[in-house]
C-alpha cells in the first residue's frame, strides 16, 4: 500500500526543486524526506530522483507517477471532506489566508461572519502573497487562499488545485485634494501621464508590475517619484501633495488624510481579479464551503462580478 504522505514529499519536491525546500515546506529535516522519498522508489522499483547539479529533477517515472498521484491525493481531499461531513458541528480549526488587500477586505469580514454564526468556530488567518498561499495550499498549512491570478497563481489546469473566480475591482486614481482631478467625475489614464507617481516597492507585491502594464497599455510610462511598501504610507503621500496613485477599490487609507479617489473612465478602466483557491476535492468539505460562502458575501457590491453575457 503506497503511503500518501510519500506521494506528496515527491509532489512538493517537484514543486519546490529541491529535498531541502520540500523539508522546509514540511516542518521536516532533508534527511526524512529523503529517506521517504528512497523508500518510495524502493517499493515501486523504479528510480524516482536524479541530480541536476545542485539540484534534483524527478526521473520520467516519477513525473508518470505524480500524473496519477494528482489524482489520488483530490479523491483524499474528497474523502476527507465527506469525512467532515459526518462531524456535524465540528469547529475547525478553518486556516484562511491572502493578500493584504483581501484579508483586510475579504477574509477579515468573512471570518467575522463566520465567529459570529458560530463562536466556538476557529480560524487562523494569514497575510501572505500569491506565490506564499500557493505553497501553503501545496503543504496542507492552509484550507482557503484568496489569491490574485499572476505568474504565481496556479494555471487554471492545475490538477493540485480547485480555484474560482470571487470577484472584479476597477483600480481608481487617488489624487491630492485641490488636484485638477479631484472635483472629476472620471478621467482617463492617459491624462495622468504628466504627473508624478506613488507606487508600492517594486519587490513588494504584483501591483507595480500591473500599474505598469496598466500604464504602458494607455501609452504611457509613469515617473515613479516615491515607493512606499503599505497603501496608510501611499495615502499619506498623495495627501501631502507628493504625486498620483492607483489603487484598488479593496485598498483605503487613514481616515483624514486629504485624499481624493477618482474613477477611471474610458475604453479599458483597469481591473483586478481576484479568485478563492482550494486544494482539489477539499471544496465540499463542509467547514472550506461555509467559508468560501462567507468570502462571497463579504465582497462589495462595487466590486462584484460582472454578469455573464449570454450567448450569441
């Protein structure tokens, strides 16, 4: 009988391109896993690793199996979640986790809703970036992750992983009160090209590489005048008359701060998606649905969905 346990070590080695990487994604010393991992091609009779410099590369055999074991760990996570279904009132612990904006926005309200229907629920929550929830998810650390869909973000093919979209925010412009802008009832991108700009470090999160994107998309290439690594310090900026910015609809600043956000008009107002993200098979679990259900009633109307057009 193969052990599960086994089959996840050679996934997360995979993933993370090394044994000491895995390990640490595990809470376990390089040495177990790797004694796991040699017990595991002992019992299949087939190579399983081969060095790759000072790394590690699975041999085919072990990419054939991990094709399969995709598989059997969502039928688990399925098993697990019917289990769960048995232990009516069990009370967690439920492990959120996401990006600043979302657990402020999102995860915070939702957890909130759910203590309140249910207080002897747990929660542990977690603020982490994209590439950091994925890995969570990977390792078993965390149930639910509220992610944004960037480079670190899961394909939607991703057999490891059951994601789906939660909800669309515009980004707005957030100007000095007294700005040219600030009595507006929208403007263009391009209008702010002139203007001096406040972005986040560029090392910190996705969103300078999207305002970027967004920036270059309107034929621009924006002077960034100042960085600042939280949105209470980029508000403080703009307030004090230093620059522009753009920010999400889920972000805010400091109440008192002489901050004016404006809406973005035009034929591509910038958008941020954002979407839950499970293990696969885990999503009928009866404590991850209750959450995933609070997660879509915490998002605000001005950031919902669009609705589907129908078919030509």
């Amino acid at each position: 009988m193969i052990d599960l346990r086994r089959l996840h070590m050679l996934r997360l080695v995979h993933q993370y391109g090394t044994v000491t990487a895995a390990a640490d994604a595990l809470h376990l010393t390089p040495s177990a896993v790797s004694h796991h991992l040699r017990e595991l091609a002992r019992e299949l009779k087939v190579p399983l690793l081969e060095p790759q410099g000072r790394r590690v590369r699975l041999t085919p055999a072990a990419h054939l199996l991990i094709e399969h074991a995709d598989a059997m760990l969502a039928r688990w996570e399925e098993a697990l979640a019917d289990l769960e279904s048995h232990r009516a009132g069990a009370h967690g612990p439920l492990r959120m986790c996401g990006f600043t904006t979302a657990v402020g926005g999102l995860v915070a309200p939702a957890a909130g809703a759910l203590l309140r229907a249910d207080p002897a629920l747990t929660i542990e929550i977690r603020e982490c970036d994209t590439d950091v929830a994925v890995g969570l998810l990977a390792a078993g650390e965390t149930d639910v992750a509220v992610i944004e869909p960037t480079a670190d973000a899961p394909p939607p093919g991703d057999p490891r992983f059951d994601r789906e979209p939660l909800m669309a925010e515009a980004l707005d412009l957030i100007v000095p009160a007294g700005h040219p802008f600030a009595g507006r009832r929208g403007v263009r991108l391009e209008d702010a090209a002139a203007e001096a700009w406040i972005s986040v470090q560029p090392a910190g999160c996705a969103h300078h590489q999207q305002v970027m994107a967004y920036c270059a998309a309107a034929g621009f290439t924006p002077r960034i005048a100042h960085n600042a690594t939280t949105w209470s310090v980029i508000w403080a900026l703009v307030g004090n008359g230093l620059g522009v910015s753009l920010v999400p609809r889920l972000a805010d600043g400091p109440a008192g701060e002489k901050v004016v956000r404006v809406p973005l008009s035009g034929d591509a107002v910038p958008m941020r998606r954002v979407l839950t993200c499970v293990r696969r098979g885990s999503r009928a679990n009866p404590l991850i649905a209750r959450a995933l259900g609070a997660l879509r009633d915490a998002v605000p109307s001005r950031c919902a969905l669009p609705p589907e057009r129908p078919a030509a």
